[in-house]
C-alpha cells in the first residue's frame, strides 16, 4: 500500500468525525493525527493507495512501510537532539 504525500511532506488522511458521521479527506503533518485521534469522537487514518494511481507532479506516492520508519527514525534522531 501507498500514502500520498504533498510537497510539504503532509499526508493525506482520511478523518472521520463520529458525532456528524460525515468524513473529511485532507493533508496534515504526522503530529495532526496524534491529536485528531486524542479526541473521543473524531478518528484519522491514512489514506492508502495502490501504485497504478497517478497523480499531479505536487503529489507522490511513497510506500506505507516506509514513511512510517522513517517517521519514527527521524523523530528519534530529534529527540536525542534536545
């Protein structure tokens, strides 16, 4: 599976809020969907894709796998900084 990155490195999620049941697709940054899934009544997930889509030169497709090692390899590279 891939995720869809913008040219700011954001991601795009698919973020369900439980109270209205509606569901809002949009680009945040990792730490958003920490907080988005901290609330009761809202969940985010990543939005995934199979690789025969393609899409406008902003956009890319980068595997789930990993985005995600990377997120963490490069969170704890600055948590060791400070």
């Amino acid at each position: 599976m891939y995720i869809l990155l913008d040219d700011q490195g954001r991601v795009l999620i698919d973020e369900i809020d439980y109270l209205t049941g509606k569901h809002y697709q949009h680009f945040v940054d990792p730490k958003r969907i920490v907080a988005i899934n901290s609330y009761r009544n809202k969940k985010a997930r990543l939005k995934t894709f199979f690789p025969w889509y393609s899409f406008k030169s902003d956009y890319r497709l980068v595997r789930k796998g990993k985005w995600l090692w990377d997120l963490r390899k490069n969170s704890s590279l600055q948590k060791n900084t400070i």
